[in-house]
C-alpha cells in the first residue's frame, strides 16, 4: 500500500517496486578490495573495472564498488587459494538500520538455494564484526548461519570462484519482494508464529526516542509529546529497551504505530502486514526507504512533515547531543493530536 503524502513533506529517493528475477553471477577471479576508512571497497575485475551485481548504491550514488583505487597495482596482488567457492553478501553494516536494509539484501538466495550457502560468505571488512552485535549474530543464525560462515581479507587480494547474488534493496533506489520474503523468514525463526500474533492488539503504540543515547535525528523534548499521548490511552515503547525478539513481537502485535520515522520502523521488516502508521518525519523530506519498506509489507502509512507540526529544528552547533540533528516541538499536544488524526484519516 502507498504510503500518503502529505502537506509540505517531500520524498528523498526513489521508490521503485521490482519483481523480475534477480540474478546471481559466477566470477571465476576477481579482485577484493575491504572496506577502509576512506574507501567502501568491493569487488573488481581484473581490469579495475567494478562487478555490475557487487555495486551497492545509496540512492542513485554507488555506495560499494564505485571506483578501484589507482594506485593498488592489480598485477601484484597476492591470489588467496581456497578450496570452496564464495558467496558474495557485501557489506556488514554494524548500524541496526543500515544493517537490516544493507547487510541482508543478499541473503535471499538462502530461501531457495540452502546447499549452495554451506559457509565461506564473503563480506567487506572489518573482520569479525558478526560477533560484536547481538542482532547481527541473531538474523544471520535464523538463516543458520554463525561467524564461522563469514569471511573478510584485511588487504586487497584475488579470489577465485565467487557467487555474486544481486541485492533485492538498495537504499532510496529500489527494492524487490525477496527481500522482504527473506526478513519475514528471520522473523518467524527468531519470534514464532507471528501470523497469529499479528495485529492482535489494537491500542496504539507510540514509538520514542526519548531514551536513546545517540542516532540521527530526535525531538528534545519528546517526553512531552509521550505524556500527552499518554492521556488518551496509548501505549508507548523505547524499542532499544526489548531485545530483538522482543521488539518483532510487540511490533507485530500492534495495528495502529505512530512516530517521528526512524530505524525502529524497518522492524517491521520482520513482521506480516497490514499495519497503520502515523509518523513524523524529522525535515521537510521522508527517505524513500520509509515507503518502500510500508508498500513491501503490506502496511499504510500516513506521515507528515514535522515544519507542519510546529517542530523545528534546534541549533546543536555546540556538539550537546549525540544526535545528528535535534528538534523542538513547541506545540506537544498539538503534534501528540495530529498523530492520532493521521491514523483516524487512513482508517476512515
């Protein structure tokens, strides 16, 4: 379901919907280039020139696998010697939001072609970052998968024989139903039967900010907005206090979501559909993602620029928060009816 637009919000990025069968190639050598500080890496043919399915964009700009570096001379490249082939899944992003709609989008052969994935995942550095989040190890072990089943070179090299799945998301850009086939997977292997949970509880549920130490954006002083919320009988969640199971299965149990948009949303990556949200983007412009994700889940979302809700942006100049950027709602109560006027207006 599309998503409204509303008022003065705008969309950052495209949201094209595909469905064609995406494809997986076969390179018998190519060059690995990890991630470093300054370079995303990715893969290469022997020519410098990048692998079309290895590229990742962010937006309409490649984000892995942009430009080889001129000065790494191909010819000198040390060539690992393996003994069972690669399967290419790109780069894992420890970010909870990027991971989810980066770090996954190659995983959707493991639903259909579990024999051709016994180990040896190749991924862009840094090494051993599986075992430093716990919602990385979880999403991966749905797919039976541990930090023994990944590897990363910390140095450009050569490879032989490499499966290259092409991704089913790419960030404001385009998005494909496997990609949710395969996040719906995680969710009923680490939630349970969520078909029979879902929707079933029908109070609103306001998710907040307040209690997070740090992400992009926020609202100063969101508590308010929550109290008033309060009065009128929502419920309200800080999802960064729930475990990743958790979170799927309090999420899914709810109809009716409200928020200012941000990574606790792709979560209902994980869910069955039919979902009603009413959010407040943080700008003038809502991520193209937002959209996409509501129209591969089945959900209908109703979001309004947060200019049209007397919030605005605060100046953080002075490096106070940990977020990106920071907000003021002037009007608490007023933002606290709009959202639920948001959810009134899509169930009408």
């Amino acid at each position: 379901m599309n998503a409204k637009k509303t008022h003065n919000l705008k969309i950052s990025g495209q949201t094209l919907l595909e469905d064609q069968p995406l494809t997986i190639s076969f390179a018998p050598e190519l060059v690995y280039i990890p991630a470093t500080a300054g370079n995303r890496g990715g893969l290469f043919n022997n020519d410098g020139s990048p692998i079309p399915t290895a590229i990742n964009h962010r937006g309409k700009a490649a984000h892995l696998s942009a430009n080889l570096d001129k000065t790494i001379d191909i010819g000198a490249l040390p060539t690992i010697e393996n003994d069972r082939e690669f399967f290419f899944i790109g780069e894992i992003n420890p970010h909870y939001g990027h991971f989810l709609l980066e770090s996954t989008t190659r995983l959707w052969p493991l639903l259909h072609w579990r024999h051709g994935f016994s180990g040896n995942l190749l991924y862009l550095g840094p090494p051993a970052i599986v075992a430093k989040k716990t919602f990385i190890r979880q999403v991966f072990a749905s797919h039976s998968l541990d930090d023994k089943d990944f590897t990363a070179y910390p140095a450009p090299c050569k490879l032989k024989n490499v499966f290259i799945p092409a991704p089913a998301f790419e960030i404001r850009l385009r998005a494909h139903r496997l990609f949710s086939e395969t996040l719906r997977h995680s969710g009923g292997c680490l939630a349970g039967d969520l078909d029979t949970l879902n929707n079933s509880n029908l109070t609103p549920l306001y998710l907040s900010k307040s209690k997070l130490n740090s992400g992009v954006s926020c609202i100063t002083n969101e508590t308010a907005i929550e109290t008033a919320l309060s009065r009128v009988g929502v419920d309200i969640l800080h999802p960064e206090t729930l475990g990743l199971t958790d979170q799927i299965r309090e999420l899914a149990s709810r109809k009716y979501l409200l928020g200012s948009v941000g990574s606790a949303l792709h979560t209902l990556l994980f869910c069955p559909g039919g979902k009603i949200i009413s959010g407040v983007s943080l700008g003038e412009k809502i991520n193209a993602n937002y959209i996409m994700i509501d129209r591969l889940c089945g959900n209908t979302g109703h979001y309004r620029a947060s200019t049209d809700m007397a919030i605005t942006m605060t100046d953080n100049a002075a490096g106070t928060s940990r977020f990106m950027r920071t907000f003021h709602a002037h009007q608490p109560d007023y933002v606290a009816e709009q959202l639920l006027a948001g959810l009134q207006e899509i169930s009408a």
